[in-house]
C-alpha cells in the first residue's frame, strides 16, 4: 500500500508545485510548501477519513518529493 502511495505522491508533487506557484500571489516559500503539501493530501487516493493520519505518517516523504520537484522545476526554468 505505502508502496503505491509513494508512487503517487512522487507524482502529485509535481502538480502540486506547480498549482502553488501559479495560485499563490505570495512570494513566500513556506506558504507556497504548505499549499503544496495540502495539495498532494487532499489528492492522496485513500478514503477520506485517514487522508490526514496518512498525511502525517508520510509527512517527511511528501516533504522531500516536494523538494525534489521545486528544485527540478527549478533547474527547468534556469535552462529557458
């Protein structure tokens, strides 16, 4: 199970950064992570109820593939 979740957040990430970047007005990094990680627990394909508890037991996870997508975004605009 955990093995898919990760899949998937690894995947969400990238939306997730990108939606943050192109909805948030703000130039703050810390609200723009927040948005991010939001995004991907909103998205994560588990019922409802646990969402939050999955959330935070994958909490570093979802942390760090967010990360990982704003330093890739990140070396693809330095490129263009």
């Amino acid at each position: 199970m955990f093995k898919n979740l990760k899949s998937t957040i690894n995947d969400l990430a990238y939306a997730a950064v990108n939606y943050a970047e192109k909805t948030l007005t703000t130039s703050s990094g810390k609200a723009k992570k927040l948005a991010a990680v939001n995004f991907v627990v909103n998205r994560l394909p588990v019922v409802a109820p646990i969402k939050q508890i999955v959330g935070l037991l994958l909490n570093k996870f979802i942390d760090s593939a967010i990360e990982k997508a704003v330093k890739y975004m990140n070396e693809v605009r330095n490129e263009n």
